[in-house]
C-alpha cells in the first residue's frame, strides 16, 4: 500500500481532518489525524492495521508474545494489529491521570510489540513502554498507523513501524498563526 493510498483510506473515512487543532502535544495544527474515524470502518480499519502488522520484520513477530496498546484510540489498532500477527492483545488505560495496567499484567520477560494510532512526539506511546518495562516486559518494536514526526520520534533502541510518515504542519501555541488570526484551536480527542 502506497502512502497515497492510505492518505486517500484516511479522507475517505474523515480520519483526516482540517482546521485549527490542538494536539494531544500541545502543539497546533491545521491537520488532524482522528483514527477513531477510520475505525467506524472496520474493513478499510483492518486493511490498514494488516499493512501496519506486515512492516514488523518477521523476527521481532516470531520472538513477540503480546501486543500492548494505550487507551483509548490504540485498543482498535493494537486489537487489528494483534489478529493480523496472531499475538495476545492487551491494553492500559488511564487513572488518575496516568495509563496504567488496570485490567492485565505483564509478566516479566514477556516480549510486546506497542500498537497506537498516532504518534507526534511519542508520549503516550513512552508511557506504554514504560509501563510494560517497569513490569520486567520487553517492548520489541512500536506500531504506529501514522508517525506525524517523519520518523525523527524516538524511543530509545526500540524500532518504529508505521503505514504513514509525514510532517504536517504544527505550531507552538505562542507562535499559531492561526490563533493570531483570531481562530480558536479544538482539541476532538483522540
């Protein structure tokens, strides 16, 4: 699938919004990824998670057990990414501000890949990693369906698989044109 072809997957769905948004960054953006829009559609959603799951190197998928995915918008894409590898599906979620892991355990030694929709700067998908680290997991590799960092977001020595790489627009608060213009940023969630 080229990257064409996922762009259009993602309009055609309205996964791919424009307008003046806040980031879960805080940074600002005239584009929006809001996967929650391609996952109404369970196909197109699966097609894409199926892409994502083939760019894993058959040895990290052979060594991986588990799939772990922060709450709320990577369960769907760590759920298709999971099917599509044939691995364990789990997921954190947040309490009191912070993701934990309310639900499930990881055991020590257990090897997992970390599947989220979108990544900019990549923090909540640190915060899984450190979540599955600090219970003696070994995170083998990230998913992500779109990496808004053209692929300068790092996590450590970990490697980073994603169906779109782009670098749209973004703007400190301070510095928006947008805002200086008199438009108010929305934050739809994500």
């Amino acid at each position: 699938m080229t990257q064409d072809e996922v762009l259009s997957i993602l309009r055609s769905t309205g996964a791919l919004l424009h307008g003046h948004f806040e980031l879960r960054s805080k940074l600002h953006s005239p584009e929006y990824f809001q996967c929650a829009n391609l996952l109404r559609y369970p196909r197109e959603a699966g097609r894409i998670c199926e892409e994502l799951a083939a760019k894993i190197p058959a040895d990290i998928v052979a060594k991986a057990t588990t799939v772990v995915s922060p709450a709320l918008g990577g369960i769907l894409v760590g759920h298709e990414v999971a099917r599509a590898l044939d691995k364990k599906c789990i997921f954190a979620e947040k309490q009191d501000g912070a993701l934990v892991m309310r639900r499930f355990t990881i055991e020590p030694g257990e090897l997992c890949i970390v599947a989220e929709d979108v990544v900019t700067k990549g923090g909540r998908v640190q915060e899984t990693i450190d979540l599955v680290q600090a219970a003696g997991g070994v995170v083998l590799a990230v998913a992500t369906i779109v990496d808004r960092s053209a692929g300068t977001v790092r996590f450590g020595d970990i490697p980073h698989y994603s169906v779109l790489q782009m670098s749209p627009v973004t703007y400190e608060p301070d510095a928006c044109p947008l805002c200086a213009a008199g438009s108010k940023p929305v934050h739809p969630g994500s």
